[in-house]
C-alpha cells in the first residue's frame, strides 16, 4: 500500500463508502502486524502514536 495524504485517503474512503481504521501504536511489533495486514488486505490504515 503506497503511502498517501491524510486528506486524499479520507476523501476515498468517503466517496466509496468505507471506514479507515486509526490505531494506536507502541511497540514495532505491533506496527509490524498492523501494517503487514493492511498491505495484505490492501486497506488504509492510520497508525497513532502518543
């Protein structure tokens, strides 16, 4: 999955009627796990990190 503006991601979602799940990261493993899902599914994702 390519990486993409915040803004173009959620105007596609919009206009084709889908979610774009955000997550919460802390750790690589989860990112790791996060991201190799969304590829395999090709969906955007927002990772978040605080």
């Amino acid at each position: 999955m390519p990486f993409g503006s915040f803004k173009d991601v959620l105007k596609d979602a919009q206009q084709k009627g889908y979610a774009v799940g955000q997550f919460n990261i802390n750790n690589l493993e989860f990112t790791q796990a996060i991201v190799e899902v969304a590829n395999e599914e090709g969906a955007p994702v927002i990772l978040g990190a605080s």
